[in-house]
C-alpha cells in the first residue's frame, strides 16, 4: 500500500501575507515529499497573487524535484504543488523580467542540498540586484560564507548583472548535496576586525559611480570611528549593456566568526554617494547593536537551523515580520521548536533541541 503523506495546507494571508509564505512553503514542502496546498498566495502584496518571479521559483521548485503541479500561472492566488525525489543535475530556470534571482535562489537552496546528486541551475533574464531584495553579492559574501559554517557547500557565479526595469541579469547557482545540516550557534559577538565590500557599477565607469559608492560608504565608515581595516573592491562591470545600475555590499567580521552585512543599490535621482552612505549606515547600525547575524539573515537562516540537528542560537537586533513568518512556517511544517527571548537591545533566536 502507498504511503501518502499529511497534506500541508497554508493560509497566505497569514502573518506577512508577502511571496516569503510562498517560498519557504515551496522549500519545505519538497524537502519533506509533502504535498502542499497553499491559498491567498500574496494575500498582503498590492498585486496579489503569482508575479513572474514567484511563477519561476515554484516552477524551477517542481523540476527539481519532479512535482506535479496545479495553479502555477501568473497572478494564481492558489497553488497545490506535490513532490517526488529530488533529482540532482543541470537545470535552467527564466525570470523574463526584472524579478529577484536572490529571491529564486533562496526559494531553490535548501531543496538542493537533499538532491541525490550535484545541482547546478543557471538563472536568467532576472535581476540580481533590485528593491526589496537582497543583492546577489550579499549572497556571495554574507549569506553563503555562514551558511559554509553549517555544511553547506553552494557557489554563485555572476554572468550578468540585472537591474531594474529591464533585469537580463544572469548567474549560475551550484550545490553540493548535503547530508547533514550542523547546527550553529553565534552568542558572542567579540571584537569587530575589518570591514570589507564590493561595489558594483555596470556600463557607468565614465561616472566613476562604483569608485563614489565605495569612497562615500568608507568615508561614513571612518567617521564613524571605525580603526579596523576597511577594503572595498570597486568593480566596473561590462556584462550587461542593456541595463545600466549599481549596487555595494558591505560586511563586517569579528573575532568570533560574526559576519554582518548590509547593502544597498543605485537608483534614478540617487547620487552614488547617497547609496555609499546608506549602506554603511545601515552596516553602522548592525555593528552598534552587537548583533551576530544581521536583519536579514536572521530570517534567511530560519530554514536552514530547523533542518539542522541540535539546537541554533544567535543574536538579532529586529524581530521583523519575515523572521516571524519563518518561524511559524518552519514549526508549522516540520514540526520544530523555536523560542524568542530579549537579550538587552537584541532579540535571541534559537531552535531548541
């Protein structure tokens, strides 16, 4: 007799209502072989429902892991989506518009780490560094090397970079297969030790806008009081004449392993210095609270510590709705507990054992 396994059903209108509901549900429910029933997809987002980037995360989901699908058309508000194994191999997954690939990534990582062999998918016509995402070089520099200290073995590799509106931006996603997620824990965050960056500007070297970023964002850094070293590579990119744009990551590192990172990216009407300014700011901020895992990994972790054995635990100045939702998703679906405790100014996550 076959085994059928529980039905996961989940309300998009719950907690951020946001595509992140979507995503991690997607994640979850291929790693787990559940069939997923999700509803009011988007429900809080002013276009509810399946935008392109979202279609092409479910879609790259499925073939991964040979799932049968219902719903998956643009502006779908419902989805049931049922997976088989997970496959490894070479895929390609197509945004066609100016969509998050970090946002895609995120969506494909975990599945890929239970795949049966290596995985490489090549992401194309998307953006790599647009609003309300975070950069592919925070992926790169912030995201990965963490998740490195837990097992996982993945590599982005940048074709092309993509903006907003038009995106065409292009990179390749491999990963190891991982048989076993470690756990980690992050309490301390000791002494802060160098600053490092990476600005970016494509087909807008005559501006020298990659070299203002850079020199603005240190500037703010130092005068901060900073006495660490500081190193921000400038690259003047010429992947993608079609769209013109920028973007800087910056992160810290201290003596006990922490990395934080913060970003930001050029837009129409902002001056380079302004997107130099705002990142370093930003990082200021993380750096100040003491934190051990910045704003946003504090959400992107969440997966990855509920898969893992043992019990994580690390540090966060901001209890955001993403932080939340991933949660309740991850206790939700995989049966995991999680407590939040104030520590001071800074909020303690930690799965328990």
């Amino acid at each position: 007799m076959k085994n059928v396994k529980a039905l996961i059903e989940i309300d998009g209108s719950q907690k951020s209502g946001s595509g992140t509901i979507l995503r991690l549900s997607i994640a979850l429910a291929s790693i787990t072989g559940r069939p997923l029933h999700i509803y009011n997809i988007r429900h809080n987002r002013p276009q509810p429902g399946l935008r392109p980037q979202h279609l092409e995360a479910v879609l790259a989901a499925a073939r991964l892991c040979n799932a049968e699908v219902k719903g998956a058309v643009l502006n779908s508000r419902e989805l049931w989506f049922t997976p088989g194994r997970i496959r490894g191999g070479d895929f390609h997954a197509e945004i066609g518009t100016a969509g998050s690939i970090p946002m895609l990534i995120m969506t494909v990582l975990p599945i890929c780490l239970f795949a049966e062999s290596p995985v490489t998918i090549r992401i194309s016509k998307g953006g790599t560094d647009v609003s309300n995402s975070p950069t592919i070089n925070y992926l790169r520099y912030v995201m990965l090397p963490v998740l490195r200290r837990m097992g996982v073995n993945a590599q982005i590799i940048i074709h092309k970079y993509g903006y907003y509106p038009k995106g065409l931006g292009e990179v390749t996603l491999n990963v190891e297969p991982c048989k076993k997620l470690n756990p980690i824990r992050l309490e301390e965050f000791g002494e802060l030790s160098a600053i490092r960056g990476v600005s970016v500007c494509t087909f807008l070297a005559d501006r020298k806008v990659a070299e203002r970023q850079a020199a603005a964002a240190e500037k703010r850094l130092k005068d901060h009081g900073y006495q660490v070293d500081i190193q921000i590579e400038v690259v003047n990119d010429q992947s993608n004449p079609m769209q013109k744009g920028s973007s800087l990551v910056l992160w810290a590192e201290t003596n006990s392993g922490v990395i934080l990172g913060a970003d930001a990216i050029g837009e129409l009407k902002k001056t380079s210095e302004a997107v130099g300014i705002e990142a370093a700011e930003k990082l200021c901020n993380e750096i100040d609270s003491k934190a051990t895992v910045d704003q946003h990994l504090a959400d992107i972790l969440i997966p990855y510590v509920a898969l893992a054995g043992g019990s994580s635990v690390y540090l966060t100045k901001t209890l955001s709705d993403h932080l939340e939702t991933n949660i309740w998703l991850a206790e939700k679906i995989l049966g995991v507990k999680f407590s939040i405790s104030k520590l001071g100014n800074l909020y303690r996550v930690k799965k328990v054992d």
